[in-house]
C-alpha cells in the first residue's frame, strides 16, 4: 500500500491516486490556454469580456495595465517551473537521456501529460508536480479573471476495454468549450457527430425510482 503524494489517500501502489491524476491532466491541458490569454491580454477581464477596468496594482494614473500580469510575463515562472519538472521526470525515468532543451509551455504540458501513467505509478515526486500545476493553474486563472469552469457528467464510457467485453463504465464529463468528450479512466476519446450519437444510443438505462 501507499499514500498519494498530493491529498494522501491510501493507494495500492501508486504514488499519486486516481482523482489527482485525473485533475493534473486536465490542468496541464489548461494551462497552455491560460498561458496564452496571460500573454495577450494585459487588461484584466475580471468584469467581463472587453471592458477595461481598474487594476489592483495600478502602473499610475488610469492606467489599464495590470503590473501581476507583467510580473508574471517577465519572470517566466510557468515555463520555468514546468521544463524544470520535465527534465527532473525525463532524468529520474532515463537517467542516461541528456536533459531537453526549453521548448514552451504547451510542448511541455504535453509532454507531461503523456507520461502521467508513469508518474503517478512511480515518480516520488508526482505530488510536488501536482501541487506546482494546481497552483500555477490559480495563479493564471486569478491573473486572467477567470474562474476555474466546472464539469458535468454526460453519460457513462462504453469503451470495451478488455478481451472479455468489459465495458469501461466510468463518468464521462464535459466543460463549456471543449470539443471532445476524453474519458479519465481508460482515455477513450468521443469527438465528431457519429461518435457522439453511438455514445448516447448505448447509454445505460436510467434507474427507476
């Protein structure tokens, strides 16, 4: 048994559980989003889109500048924090691989998240990783004025995900402006009209009351 390295949940062997790492990717998936309004848009959108309003650190008079956003572009710290926790990943899982050269927030977010199986199977840090995603995630979240959208569940995963016809089951969720339903458990994607009409037509029936 173990514990997970960020909530820590009792875990079979894994040192980061299921809900954690279910939430690490959607957020390494959000941040190359947030990381690009955060270099586009110096006016903070905390009362809507397009209307500029006061900041909280004015650069002076009537200024509209937002100075944390211009802090936050001159220090680098996202794609700082998220290639330093790559090239540790890509160092403790191959230890002879020479370390990867900076390649941008969203080159390393994806690389992250294709390894997520391994690190939360075997990375001892996998905790610290979540915990520095969550909390680059708020800080550009609270920089941009945007709040963290919630999700839904749409339905239940029919993905067959063994040689026996096991059906995977698990919630399938959605939030505003995404254009594919992922399932967090097997990874199974839905995306395109066809895809999504035999995911509702073998939806199971509801539980009578």
């Amino acid at each position: 048994m173990s514990t997970c390295g960020l909530c820590g949940t009792t875990t079979d062997e894994a040192v980061l559980c299921h809900r954690d790492t279910v939430r690490l990717a959607e957020r390494l998936a959000d941040l190359p989003l947030l990381h690009d309004e955060i270099v586009h848009c110096l006016v903070p959108r905390q009362h809507g889109w397009g209307e500029i309003v006061a900041t909280r650190t004015a650069a002076g008079p009537r200024s509209p500048l937002n100075e944390d956003v211009l802090d936050e572009l001159g220090s680098g710290e996202m794609a700082a924090v998220l290639h330093a926790r790559r090239v540790d990943i890509q160092r403790v899982r191959w230890p002879h691989h020479s370390p990867p050269p900076p390649d941008g927030v969203a080159a390393d977010c994806r690389w992250i998240a294709m390894e997520l199986d391994w690190i939360a199977a075997h990375y001892p840090a996998a905790g610290d990783l979540a915990a520095e995603v969550r909390s680059l995630e708020a800080r550009a979240r609270d920089l941009v004025g945007d709040p963290v959208p919630r999700r839904k569940v749409v339905g239940s995963c029919i993905a067959v995900v063994d040689d026996q016809g096991t059906v995977c089951g698990a919630d399938i969720t959605h939030r505003a402006g995404e254009s594919r339903l992922v399932c967090r458990s097997c990874r199974c994607v839905y995306e395109g009209q066809q895809e999504l009409l035999l995911l509702l037509h073998y939806q199971p029936a509801d539980t009578p009351s």
